[in-house]
C-alpha cells in the first residue's frame, strides 16, 4: 500500500493540470474564435470530481476515471483534425487524460481491500 499515496497525488495534479488546460487552450492559447469560446466550459465537469479525489473517496475515483476518458477522445480527435498549436495542446491533454486515468484506476484498485 506504500504507492497508494503517489497514486492519489498524481490523480489529483494531472486532474487540475487537465482542468487547467482545457480553460487555457480554449481561452488564451488556441481558442476556436479570437478572444475566447464557449468550448472552455468543457472544463466545468472536471471541477465536480475535485474535492473528492483531494479527500481519497474511493467512489469519486471510479466515477471519475470514466468522465476523464472523454478527455482522452476529444484529444484523439482533435489531435488527428486540427494543425499547429491545437494539435499540440491535443497530444498533452491525451497525454494527462492517460496519466489521470491510469492514477485513478490504480488508487481504486489498491484500495479495493479497504473498503
């Protein structure tokens, strides 16, 4: 149980990076139109899951690794469509929606005998 910690620190960090991410690329960096697009509340469910993987609520960890797989096709589909900037903010949220997937999966998995 020694890298059940790791597991529930890097779900959280690569949640809120991911969360980031989307609000900076459809705000600032590369959004669909200049100055800004609605696309940017597709970060909102991102933000239900927070207080609970932060508490360890073994539940949210579930739940939450299906939600973040969204991310995980969105930034495949994106990353295969679009060019330049966006194809790269694509390539890292499928890489952070991997690492926060796999986090969450692992922390629910390791803490199966607990609950």
């Amino acid at each position: 149980m020694g890298y059940v910690p790791i597991f529930r620190s890097t779900a959280f960090a690569a949640l809120v990076t991911l969360l980031a991410l989307c609000l900076l690329w459809e705000l600032w960096l590369a959004p669909l139109r200049p100055g800004g697009s609605l696309l940017a509340l597709k970060a909102a469910p991102l933000a239900l899951p927070l207080a609970g993987i932060y508490a360890g609520r073994r539940y949210t960890y579930q739940w939450s690794s299906l939600l973040v797989l969204a991310y995980f096709a969105e930034g495949a589909v994106r990353a295969w469509s679009e060019s330049g900037v966006s194809q790269v903010l694509a390539a890292a949220e499928i890489a952070l929606s991997v690492i926060c997937f796999s986090s969450l999966v692992a922390y629910a998995r390791l803490t199966r005998a607990a609950a």
